[in-house]
C-alpha cells in the first residue's frame, strides 16, 4: 500500500500541471454571468454557469479579467454597441483555463469574448419569443383595451432616481394639468428585472389608475434584455390596464414594446398621455366654439322672428283696441241701464221681505211672552211648596238631634267616666286597684282613685 503523503503545494503543482495538460491552448466557453464585480484594481470577477440552471447551479466556472486584458475586450465590446457585461447575460468568451494555487480553485483567466454569439442568443431568443406570442393572439391584447379619454390617473413603473424617471415625471408636470402618479420602484435591469417588473404590474393592474407607464432610458441591448423576456410580455397581455411603454432609444424596439402601446423614449411616453388630455381638452374647446356659435345663430334667429311678431302684434293690438274701445262703450251703457233696473227690482223685494219679517217677529214675541209668564208662576208655586216641607223637616231634624246632644244628656244625671289615657270605662273589670278615673258630669269633672275594696275615694 503506498503511504505517499504530498504537501498541499505539491498537490497544487500536481493538479496544475494536470490542468495544464488538460487545456494546453485557451478555449472558448459559453454561460451565463453571475455576481460579477469589478475591483479598484480594475480587474473584473465573475461567476460562468449553465443558463439553464437556477440558482442552486451545480456547476461553475470562477473567471478573473485581468485589467491588461480587459482594455482589449471593451474595445470589442464598444465596438459592438449592443453587448454590456453584466449579470445575467449569457456570453461565449475566450480563455485559458488554470489552477489558482492560492486559493484551490480552477479558473478561466477570460481575454477575448464573442459579441456575435451573444446578440445572435438574444435575437434568436426574441424572434421565437414573438412568434409564440403571435400565435397565442397575445400581441394585441393588452392594446385592444380601449384608453381613457382623459388618462390623469397614471401608474408608473421605473428605477426610481433614475433619468427616465426624472424626464417622465418633468414632462408631466410642465403640461399644467392635474396628474395623479402611482410610482412603483422596480429593478429595470440585471437577474431581477424580469421578477421586479412583473410583480410591479401586478400591483398596478388592482390599483384605480387609468394607464401604467414601463420606462427605462438607453443602453446596451444587453442592459435591455429583460424586457424580451417572456414573463414580462405576458404580464403586460394579462393586464387588465392599458400599458404604455418608453424603453431605450429611438432604435430600440423590445418585445415588451410590441406587446404593449410603445412610445420611442420616457420623453416620448409622457408627451402621449400629455397629448392625449391636450386633444380632449381642445375637443372640448371645439364643442364649445361651435355651440356658442350654434347659440349666436339661433338667438340672432329668434331675435329677428321676436321683432317681426312684435311689430305685427303692435298692429293688430292697435285696431283691436279702437274696436274693444267701442265695444266697451256699449257693453258699459247696456251693463248701466240693467244694472239700475235689477238695484230697483231688488229693492222691492227687500221692502216686501222686511214688512213680513216685522210682522212675524211681533207675534211671535207676543207669543213667548204669555209663555214665559205661564212657566213663571208654575216655578214660583212649585218653590213655595217645596221651601215649606224643607222648612218643617229641618226643624225634626233639629228637634232629634238635640236630645242626642251629651250636655243635655249630663243635664238628666248622667255620666260618662275614662282612665288616665282617656278610653271609656263600661265594665268595672276594665279597671284595677288603684286605677285613677276621671268622671265628667253636668257640672264638671271628678278625679277618683280605685281602692282595694273597691270605696272610691275623691280626689
């Protein structure tokens, strides 16, 4: 059994030279950038994985960009106008392949990278992205939804902070009309762009907003991929909020463009809803105009129709009124000579009513007289009689009651006798030995002591 044991450095000489062997000559290597970062050095750092792999990759590639090679890549790279290294980005780059000693890993020391793959990746992408969209009927459904007339209640997605952000709110805000902006803060590039913007439409599409805008100013095409990505051209078909969009440059055309109402710039956006409620506004102005003239037209109208009806009612009011003169003139003297006659007539009647009033109220006084005296003398006798038995009733009664009167009866011998709390005493029982009673008589009271034989002793 070998029992070798080697150092760590002779390990990683080991495992250098196998590298070496293994990879004499620089290779060309494709994948997707992760968590790439540049250092004060000016060496770039960043991760190679499979695009198709989430974030758990089980596979990576550590790729250094030394700052003497990375002056050659970015010429390339400006060269091509359309390829920004960043995360996410799925490029075919060059390099050698070595071991890093220092810290144990293989690396991709990176010194050229292949523009063309990347464009001709995201082209192809985006051209399969439309044509699955178009044949889903995807492409004109969120723009079929008809805008408001007057769209003042705006949802916005953007980088907050960022130029497109300031251009697209200055806009607004120098038309003078009165906006309501719903901002949404989202990542508009990089790996989280796609989920950032998606979740932001999501909340916009339950809000009370009348459009959502989708800005994000220039760049490389790369720093625009998000916005071909599926997810995002299917969210703004699902909304049910018309989306506008003002993503890039002027040359720049996304799909997220096609799927939505796509203004070139944020400018661009904010001037079309600008325009929009300025058209409104100036058709509301035309109304206007043509209604007030439409007014102008009719009054001027009537006025003309007014003047000719009064200028005949005048006319006809004049002779009318030397006829309803003569006319009145007759009706007053025929009205005057029937009138008299009635007054006369009515006086008659009045005379004949108050003679036969008069004579029928005297008889019928003669008659309540006589009446009135009858009645009289049959109350007045009635009264006599009944004050005589009233008299010799009350005098009965009185008669009574004077023999129940307690001073006539002390007067006949009598007495009435009480203990000292004044109850009567009517059986000798009531009372014990020296019991004080008093006893009231015609003349007065006594005042007796009980004794034990029964004696009274006065007191």
């Amino acid at each position: 059994m070998d029992r070798t044991t080697y150092t760590v450095p002779e390990v990683a000489a080991v495992v250098g030279q196998a590298v070496s062997r293994a990879f004499p000559d620089e290779i060309w290597v494709q994948g997707e950038i992760r968590d790439l970062s540049r250092a004060s050095s000016g060496h770039v750092y960043f991760t190679l994985v499979d695009p198709e792999t989430d974030d758990n990759a089980t596979a990576m590639l550590p790729v250094t960009l030394f700052q003497s090679d990375k002056i050659a890549v970015n010429r390339v790279l400006a060269r091509s106008g359309a390829v920004r290294m960043t995360d996410g980005v799925e490029v075919r780059i060059r390099g050698r392949i070595s071991h890093y000693a220092a810290r144990g890993t293989v690396q991709l020391r990176m010194t050229w990278i292949d523009t063309d793959f990347t464009v001709g990746k995201l082209a192809a992408e985006r051209e399969r992205l439309i044509r699955s969209l178009q044949a889903r009927g995807l492409l004109e459904m969120n723009s079929a939804i008809p805008v408001a007339p007057v769209p003042l209640r705006v949802g916005l997605i953007t980088s907050v902070g960022s130029a497109a952000h300031a251009d697209f709110v200055d806009e607004l805000a120098r038309s003078g009309y009165a906006w309501e902006v719903g901002v949404v803060d989202a990542r508009v590039q990089g790996p989280d762009a796609v989920a950032d913007v998606v979740g932001a439409l999501g909340v916009l599409g339950g809000r009370v907003v009348d459009v959502i805008a989708l800005v994000r100013g220039g760049g490389a095409q790369t720093d625009l991929a998000a916005f071909d990505a599926e997810a995002i051209a299917l969210a703004i078909a699902e909304c049910p909020i018309p989306v506008l969009t003002g993503i890039g440059h002027e040359i720049d055309v996304s799909v997220a463009d096609l799927v939505a109402r796509n203004y070139k710039t944020p400018t661009a956006c904010a001037a079309g809803l600008v325009g929009a409620v300025a058209s409104f506004v100036a058709a509301l102005d035309r109304v206007a105009a043509a209604s007030a003239r439409a007014a102008g037209s009719r009054l001027a109208l009537a006025s003309a129709l007014l003047d000719h009806a009064t200028s005949r009612l005048q006319r006809s009011a004049a002779a009318a009124g030397s006829q309803a003169v003569r006319s009145l003139i007759r009706t007053e003297e025929r009205v005057g000579r029937a009138g008299r006659a009635l007054l006369a007539h009515q006086r008659r009647r009045t005379d004949d009513v108050s003679t036969h009033l008069h004579r029928a109220a005297q008889h019928q006084l003669l008659a309540a007289t006589s009446e009135l005296d009858r009645l009289t003398m049959s109350v007045q006798s009635s009264a006599d009689r009944a004050t005589s038995m009233a008299t010799a009733r009350l005098e009965d009664l009185d008669r009574r009651l004077s023999l129940l009167d307690p001073a006539m009866v002390l007067a006949r011998g009598w007495s009435i006798t009480r203990n000292v709390a004044g109850n009567l005493v009517t059986d000798p029982g009531d009372v014990a030995a020296g019991s004080v009673l008093r006893t009231t008589v015609a003349a007065g009271e006594i005042t007796s002591v009980v004794s034990a034989d029964e004696e009274v002793t006065n007191g």
